[in-house]
C-alpha cells in the first residue's frame, strides 16, 4: 500500500538537486584536501558496541553488488579489511526483484541477505511484504527527508542522472542531446539497458527521453515515441548495453546513469579506449537506489554496522568516488569533507542543474504505460 | 487352455506346439503394488519434485492474487493483451522458422553425411561437431553472432571494404530474420543428431527393391522413404520448436532491450527486474507458455509412437 503522505515533492527533489549542485560548484572556492587516508576516515560517530556484536557474529551476507557499480568493490574491501568481517556477495548481477525474492525464499537460512541496495519500486513492495526492519543510523538527519522512508524501513543511498557514453574511435562526435542520437552516423549504435519496464537504467533512459521531447515525469509517451523515431532511423541497437559489449565496440553509444558510464570510462581508459560522458542538455532525470535491512538477517548487527559504514563520511565519499551523488551529499559539501580531486573527476555541477526526479507513483503510472506500449511500438 | 497372467511377457524358451506355454505370474508386494515398479520410483521421485511440482506452483501463481490472499482470473485475462498476444504469435513463429529451416537443412545434411554411400570420417566428424554446437546456444553464441555480422563485426567489415554494406540494404542482426539465423545455428546441428539414426534405417535393401521394380529417385522417395521417414521427421522439428520456443539467454543477449517482442524475455523482465514487481504476470506467461509446449510434446509423443512402428 503506497502511503500517500511520504510523496517525493518535485519542489523538494528539485531543490536538492539545485543546492547539490550549487555546492559542487561551489567547491572551487575552498581550498582541497590532501588525498590521505585520514581525510577518508570516518566520522567517528560507530558506537564500539555495535562493531563488538557484528565482529562476534563474523560475517555479512550481501548481495547483488556488482564491484564496478558506485565503486562497491572498493568499499566492500575496505570494510573488510577495516572491521575484519567475512563478506559473501552472491549474485552480483542481480536485480532488485532478486534481492527482495531471496530475502523470501532464504528466510531463516543462514545464506540470507542481510542487507540489500534495491530500486524505489523494489523498496516500496518490499516494505509492503514485511521484507525489512526498521533502522535508522547515527547520521539520519543528514539525510534529506525527501530520500528516506520516515519509519526507517528504507533510505536512500545515492543517485545518478541519465548520461550518454559514447567509444570515441566508432563516434566521432560525441552526442550532446537527444536530437545528435538521430544523427544517420548513429546506424545501429545507440542502446539502453535492458526493457524500461524491468530495468531501472532503462526506465531512465525512456524517461529522460520523454522529459526532453515534450513529456513530462506524469507523461512517458513522448519518451516511447522518441525510441521509436530512433528505431525507425536505424540507429537503435536492442541488444543490452554493458561494460562487454561497449568496449567490443558491439553497443558504441549507451544511454544509462552517470555513475555506470563514468565506471565504464574508466576501464576502457585502462585498456586505452577514449570514451566521453556527457549529461544531456535537455531532459536530466534522476534516480535514487535504496539500502534496507532484511527483516529476517542472519547478522543483524554486522548489517548495522554496514549500514553504518555506508552512512558515515568515508563510506558517502567512496560512493562519491565511483561517481554517483551520494544521500548526504549537501551534508559533506557543507562540512567541507570534498576533496577537490574528486569534484574535479565529476562531470560539472551546471549539467546536473535541471535534475529531476519522479515519485514512486509517477514511476509506477509510467511503469504502466510502459508495459502496455513499450512491446507493441518496438517490437 | 492360455495360462497367460495380464502384464507378463510370453517365455519363449518352452515352446510346445498347440499350447501356449505357462508364465509365472509377475512378484506382487502388498498384494496391490508390483516390485517390478520399483526400479523406476527414482526416476518418477525427479520427475516430482523437478517438474510436476515447480509446473504446479507457476500454476498457482498464475490464478493467485498480486496482494493478498485469494485466487483471480485476472493475470490469465491479461495474456489476452494486444502486447502478450503479439509476444506469444512472434514466439511461435520465430519457432516455426527456425524449426523449418533447421530441420529441412539439416535432414539434407544428416542424409548426405549418413547415407550408405559417403565417406566413414564424414559421418563422425559431422555428429562430433553437432553435438558441440547444438549446445553451444546462449550469450556466447549471441555475442558470437554480433562479433560476425553485428554493426561492426568481422563479416560486415570484410564486405564494406568490398563496397557491399548489408546493413544499409535492410538487414540487421537485431530483427526477427537475424534470430532466425542465429537459431538455426543451434537447430540444424540439433535436426542432425536427432534424425541420423532414423536415416541409418531406411535400410538399402528398401532402395533396391524399389529400384528393381522400376522406380526412379524421385518415386523411391515419395512412395518408400518419406513416408518411413516423415513421422520422425515430424517429431523432430516438433522437437525443435520447443528448443526455440524457450530459448531465453541466445534472445536476451541479442534483442534483450526491445525490437523482437518475445514471451521469454517478458517473463523475465517482469519476474526479476527493477521496476515491475509483478511475479504473478511471469506466471501466466510462463503458463500460456506450458499450454502451448504441451500441445507441441502432445504432437510428438503421438507422432513418436507412431515412427517407431516403422523400425520394428
């Protein structure tokens, strides 16, 4: 049942999103911090009790956390190694139905994930099912109000905005805005990932779409009828669009977050592929994953203290680190705790001055729309 | 005069002209059960447990209620969608195809391969590479395929060079006529396997005694070995069909975002994905999808009965 009062205002999201990036751009002005390790350390707010109690239960179960996702590989090693926790990360791929399926079916085993990272439709249903309990960490009021279940039954990790990432050698122009996708240089180049109506990154991709097209976060058709002009042109490509098939040169030009394409840079980068990110000019939309405690956890206490990692100023920072806009992000930029080497990695805070976000009731009613049209236009 | 109990084989061994001869009635457990089923309890305990039971619970899943408790009509009626409908006609069709074309083809090179007159290496050879290759479906194959003749695969290149762009001529790797062809790679090794035995026998004496009565190439095939042939023909491509029917990973990986509007990849968007919670609507589909197999293993199973009259 969606509780009407905890409806994501525009106004708020849009605020937000503006103060985030007013305080990135900010960033300029104030003298950077030495990258060492004690500018990364954490606020020092984890109560020893908590760490004692999660070291007595020896391990977390975690899951579906891809290591070149937000940078999660990073942090789940530092963790490791920090509070010396054994960490299992089944199904690394998963999605966020997954998450919330095997929460169900692995109640009371000990095989059970004890904390998950899933979409805003997935926290949504999962609360409803009594899948999660109710935690909130020491920095909550951090947390803008906008992105946080008030129970405490979910909270907002991070979010990204929808980009497009193009192979420098098979693009030769980067496109800037949805109209350079049409581009008839563009034959067969242009993929999202995965069906919008399964695929957060997809649904982002339609939506940003429809935003920049003359929809609207209530009207998705505009954002169909982009992709089915693109199809019409040529220049989709159905096949899904990861880190494999872009650096294969098979999905050259990809429409996912911001966070994904800038990870993706990176590796090709290390394989000397150029790769160019770029925030569209119109149609910036943006969207927030969720952390939840499950209700059934194996190691309730080393989920806390996850939690409580992932809340605390070195954990925001390595989730700013793999590119995303992490939950406290005002938070940090206000205490100064950036360091201007990683600002500058980030793509420039104008491009993210429009960000919008949609509720879960806008998402579902596009979700709707999506399902009965998204099959019959393309396919 | 017969001493025949119901369910025993007759005994050859005591063979007594005008009687037929005394059977041991079969070994009866609890007066009711026969030990002669217990061998075969572990196969019927498999069959249960990973199949009767996972179908019953799609089953249920598809007539339970998305929240709450309670059952409904409710998914089953959304099957009848515009878009379910479409998914379920390309489904079958692309199935049709490919189940045609690698079962036409690959009769023509199982027979070629198989038949009394070729080479002995050809036969081995042939069997060896289409047991590989009929499992060799799936995302490499996919990408396989996309390496080849994608956008910007080696075949697509080595023709533009030549000056011939296939793609600006119509044909892309993403539609419905490249799954077709990338199908049939796995369907027309599958075909061979499957229907080399039956070419072994259509044995040669056949052929000449219909060539000593006078009959051409032409009337040999038509009057003897089709119709000898044809219902393991059959049931082979019918075989095929549910080998299409069901492939999930080889579409997902070529067409998982769009453009070919499958069954498979819908009921698993909306089984594990980010957005659409819906498991109950993966059930329906998955069950429209056991309707129509059923009917396809019906076929075959018939059809398989009535082949093995002829090897007899």
């Amino acid at each position: 049942m969606r509780d009407r009062n905890r409806q994501i205002s525009r106004r708020q999201l849009l605020q937000m999103g503006a103060a985030g990036g007013l305080g990135l751009a900010g960033l300029g002005a104030f003298p950077g911090l030495l990258e060492t390790p004690e500018a990364l350390a954490d606020s020092g707010r984890i109560s020893k009790s908590l760490i004692d109690a999660a070291q007595k239960e020896g391990a977390i179960n975690l899951i579906a956390l891809p290591p070149d996702w937000a940078d999660y590989g990073e942090i789940i090693r530092i963790f490791q190694t920090k509070y010396r926790l054994g960490i299992s990360n089944a199904n690394p791929d998963g999605t966020s139905a997954e998450e919330n399926q095997a929460i169900q079916t692995l109640k009371g085993q000990d095989r059970e994930p004890d904390a998950v990272d899933v979409s805003g439709s997935a926290a949504q249903a999962g609360k409803a099912a009594g899948l999660y309990q109710p935690y909130k960490v020491s920095t909550w009021n951090t947390i803008p109000a906008a992105l946080k279940d008030s129970q405490g039954y979910y909270y907002g990790d991070y979010w990204g905005a929808m980009s497009f990432l193009s192979l420098n050698h098979v693009v030769k122009q980067a496109p800037k805005d949805w109209s350079d996708l049409l581009s008839p240089k563009l034959r067969g180049m242009v993929a999202i990932d995965g069906k919008p109506y399964s695929a957060g990154d997809g649904f982002g991709a339609v939506m940003a779409a429809s935003l920049a097209n003359g929809g609207s976060l209530d009207n998705i058709e505009p954002g169909i009828n982009f992709f089915v002009k693109l199809k019409k042109a040529g220049n989709f490509n159905p096949a899904d669009a990861y880190t494999a098939t872009i650096l294969k040169g098979a999905t050259p030009i990809a429409i996912k977050w911001d966070y994904l394409n800038l990870a993706v840079r990176d590796q090709g980068a290390a394989q000397g592929q150029k790769i160019t990110v770029n925030i569209p000019k119109h149609g910036v939309y943006g969207g927030p994953y969720y952390q939840a405690i499950s209700a059934y956890a194996p190691h309730p206490n080393a989920a806390k203290l996850w939690m409580e990692f992932l809340y605390s100023d070195q954990g925001q920072l390595l989730w700013l680190k793999g590119y995303t806009h992490p939950a406290r992000y005002l938070d940090l930029a206000k205490r100064k705790k950036i360091p201007a080497k990683l600002a500058k990695k980030l793509p420039p805070a104008s491009a993210y001055k429009n960000v919008k976000f949609a509720t879960l009731a806008q998402i579902a009613k596009a979700n709707a729309i999506l399902q009965e049209q998204w099959d019959a236009k393309m396919g | 005069m017969a001493n025949v109990a119901p369910t025993a084989r007759p005994d050859r061994s005591a063979i007594v002209p005008g009687r037929l001869p005394a059977v041991p009635a079969p070994r009866r457990l609890l007066g009711k059960l026969s030990l002669t089923w217990l061998p075969v309890a572990p196969f019927f305990l498999y069959v249960t447990i990973f199949m009767l039971l996972p179908s019953l619970s799609i089953v249920q899943g598809a007539f339970s209620k998305s929240t709450g408790s309670g059952y409904t009509l409710d998914h089953v009626r959304t099957l009848f969608d515009p878009q379910y409908r479409d998914a379920f006609w390309t489904s079958i069709k692309l199935s049709v195809a490919t189940a045609l074309t690698g079962g036409i083809f690959g009769l023509f090179v199982a027979y070629a391969a198989v038949k009394e007159g070729a080479p002995r290496w050809i036969r081995s050879a042939l069997i060896t590479f289409s047991g590989v290759a009929a499992n060799f479906a799936g995302v490499p194959l996919a990408f396989a395929f996309i390496a080849t003749i994608g956008t910007t695969g080696v075949i697509t290149s080595f023709l533009s060079s030549y000056g011939i762009d296939i793609y600006s001529n119509g044909f892309t790797l993403y539609s419905f006529t490249g799954l077709t062809i990338v199908y049939t790679y796995f369907q027309l090794p599958l075909m061979i396997l499957i229907i080399s035995p039956s070419i072994d026998g259509l044995r040669s004496q056949w052929r000449e005694a219909a060539e000593n009565l006078g009959a051409n190439t032409f009337q040999y095939w038509r009057m003897v070995g089709l119709p000898i042939l044809w219902p393991s023909l059959l049931s082979a491509m019918v075989l095929l069909f549910g080998s299409a029917f069901s492939a999930y990973a080889t579409a997902y990986a070529l067409i998982g975002s769009g453009s070919v509007n499958l069954v498979p990849i819908i009921i698993g968007a909306v089984m594990s994905g980010n957005i659409t919670i819906d498991p109950n609507l993966g059930d329906a589909l998955a069950l429209g999808m056991i309707v129509i197999i059923g009917f396809t293993v019906a076929i075959y199973a018939l059809l398989q009965r009535r082949a093995s009259r002829w090897l007899r």
